[in-house]
C-alpha cells in the first residue's frame, strides 16, 4: 500500500539532507577561513493555497573556534538547566530616520494602557502587561528626546516614534 506524502515536498529526508548541506558549507567555510555568510530567500508551492513563507538567516563562525547562541523567545538555557519565563522579548526592528527613531514591535494580546515606555541612557526601556508579559531594552542609535513619545497600536503591532534630539519640531 502507498503512502501519500501530504508534505508538499518536504518531508523528513529533505530537512535531513537540508541539515547535511549545511554541515557541508560550515567545513568548507573553515577551509577557506571564511567567517560568516547570509542567505535570505523565499520557498513554497507554486499553488495559490500552498504554503509559502521567506527566510533569512546567518551562519557567523566565532574566533579562535568560539561559537556563540543568541536565544530568543522565553526560554533561556545554561549548562544544566533550562528555564522558562514568564516574560518573553518582543520581536522588533529599529530604524533611524532622519529627524526620529522608528521603532516596531510585535506584542500580540497588548492594548495601548498596558504598555509602559521610558528611556534611560539612550534605550528605550519597554514593558507590558496583558495575556503575554513583554520586557526589552532596546539600544538606541542615537539620543533621542524622553518626552513626547508616540504610539501608534494596530492588529498586535506597535509602531512608537521617538524624535531624536536637537532636531526641530515639523
């Protein structure tokens, strides 16, 4: 009896043989001394309904040998023990503009009274309290002004505007 491969394409052969690839490409960045790479793109199904999606990723190979892990989310890991908290860091960019810095953040379950901003020594101090619990301090690209701070909520996303320093008012 068949079995019918409900995958799409990408079974278990294919995240294995994905995974042998990628080993191969770390030995031959060794090799060559070669220290990082960056690769972005997008895959899926050509049919209107199929899954697609785009990635983006970057291998670095850390000095002398050293290799480092940058987590994310709500778990946190050391040696023996991994740790679970109840307050997750919110996925988010920064951009510096010309006169202000833009800052968007996912805080999926957040309305705009649970939301507490402060900057202190040029980061933007961010916590919120709501079906999730938030917390990150986000360096800043530059100084910016502590007064004034705008928000903007729509659909789980916050977009907060923040005027940078000795820049004039529109």
């Amino acid at each position: 009896m068949n079995k019918k491969d409900h995958s799409n394409g990408l079974g278990f052969g294919d995240i294995f043989r994905g995974l042998g690839e990628l080993l191969e490409v770390l030995q031959k960045m060794d090799a060559r001394g070669i220290n990082e790479i960056k690769k972005t793109g997008e895959f899926g199904s050509s049919q209107p309904k199929g899954l697609k999606g785009a990635y983006g990723l970057r291998v670095r190979i850390g000095e002398l040998g050293k290799s480092t892990v940058q987590s994310f989310g709500n778990l946190r890991a050391d040696k023996d023990t991994v740790e679970f908290k109840e307050v997750w860091e919110p996925i988010l960019d920064v951009f510096d503009e010309e006169d202000h810095v833009l800052v968007v953040a996912e805080l999926p379950g957040i309305e705009e009274n649970q939301l507490q901003l402060e900057i202190v020594d040029d980061c933007l101090r961010l916590v919120a309290s709501g079906i999730r619990n938030y917390k990150k301090n986000v360096p800043l690209p530059c100084a910016v002004e502590d007064k004034n701070i705008i928000t903007v909520f729509k659909n789980g996303i916050v977009e907060i505007t923040l005027r940078k320093r000795d820049t004039p008012y529109l």
